[in-house]
C-alpha cells in the first residue's frame, strides 16, 4: 500500500508506492466527490491560524481513543478496531476494516496509535455518506468537541491545496497555496517545498488525502506531544 512504513523504516523514508488499493480509490473518489462544493479556505496562512483549535480538539478524541484500546497498551489492534467499528455502528465490511487498519498502521506493527487513529477516524467521515456513527460518538460524551466540524476542516484544507480538483495536490499546487496569503506577500519557495516533502511519502509528486493527514498531525504537533506523553 503506497506510503506504508516498514518496521525499520522512519515516516521520512517511506516505501516506494505501489499500485492504488481499492480502499485509496474510494478515498480518491470520495474526495473529487466533496472538492465540487470548493472551499472556505482563502489563505494558507488562515489555515495554519486554525492550528491549535484543530490540535486542541483532536486531542479530545483520546477519551474515544482510550475506550477502545481494550487491553490498554497504547494501541488498537485488529480485533479492537473491528469492536469499535461495532459499537460506533460503522457499517464497513471486514475487509474494509482491514484496508483501514493497514493504511494507518504506518509502522507495520500491528497496532494503531492515537495520531494513526485520527487519520482513520477522518478517513472515515470522509468515506462515510452519512456519519450518523460521529454524531452518536459526540451525544454519548460530555465534553467531546464537535468531530465533523473539525474533519471537515481537514478536508476542506485539503481542498484549498488541490487546485485543479483531481483529488491529489502536486508540488507547484503547494507553491501556489502557500503564496495566496492574506497580506499578499509571497512566501520563501523553500518553505513551500518542506511542506510538500513532508506530505509525498512516497516521493511521487503528487499528494493524497491520506498523505496530507499524517503530516497535518505532525504539523499541529500531535506526534511531538505523544512521544513526551510517553517519556513520563
């Protein structure tokens, strides 16, 4: 599957890409699907302003996290997922379950981790036709903030950097992004080029919402703030 890491692999040296999986063509499709409405975003500098309110939410998904990581080991196996799934009333066959759990298990280790586990609860509220299951998660807690607004957010920015709408954002797409700033002046093309690096795992020049996700989590620091979790 195109950006899955192997066991020795860090996320900056990813495997080459292989050939779309089914479950990257529904993501593909369901995304050309969602960029017809457009986008709210106008700047990439009014993304990054939404920042820490998207990272202070996402953080709040760890009591969803925790619930279903069973044995409490800091991961959601296989069987796990399939439980959650169950009790969110996801509707997804097994083997979808399974294309999921392999697309986020960037490390191969059978488990997947709290920044994994936002990337899969976002894919799923973007493959989902409707996500009455994210509703029921939000009536259920106190104190959750709202999921689909804030995936949506992630979705939407997405839209914004893929400027032809063809459900993949290239190098010169991000170029472009990054320079539409609200003062209208014009940022390095070195910065534009790290943060097109950080996303193309698989250095192919094109980008995928799958791609996008596992970077915006290390751009709003979710990554960092697990690992020093785990230091105490």
């Amino acid at each position: 599957m195109g950006g899955v890491l192997g066991k020795n692999e860090s996320p900056s040296s990813p495997k080459a890409s292989v050939p779309e999986t089914k479950l990257e063509a529904k993501i593909t499709e369901a995304m050309l699907r969602r960029e017809t409405e457009g986008s709210s975003i106008r700047s990439f500098d009014s993304l990054v302003l939404k920042f820490p309110k998207i990272d202070e939410n996402l953080r709040k998904c760890k009591v969803i996290f925790q619930e279903f990581d069973e044995d409490s080991n800091g991961a959601i196996d296989p069987q796990e997922l399939k439980h959650a799934f169950n009790k969110l009333e996801i509707n997804f066959t097994d083997e979808e379950i399974s294309d999921l759990f392999e697309a986020c298990d960037i490390n191969e280790d059978m488990g997947i981790e709290f920044s994994e586990f936002i990337v899969l609860l976002c894919l799923v509220y973007l493959l989902k036709d409707d996500p009455s299951a994210l509703h029921a998660i939000q009536k259920s807690r106190m104190g959750l903030p709202n999921l689909e607004v804030t995936f949506e957010t992630l979705v939407d920015a997405f839209v914004f950097l893929d400027k032809n709408k063809d459900g993949y954002v290239s190098r010169n797409e991000m170029v472009q992004a990054i320079n539409e700033t609200i003062s209208g002046e014009r940022s390095s093309g070195r910065i534009a080029m790290r943060r097109f690096e950080e996303m193309d795992w698989d250095k192919n020049g094109m980008v995928n919402f799958k791609e996008f996700l596992f970077a915006f989590t290390h751009w709003v620091g979710i990554e960092d703030n697990e690992d020093e979790e785990g230091e105490e």
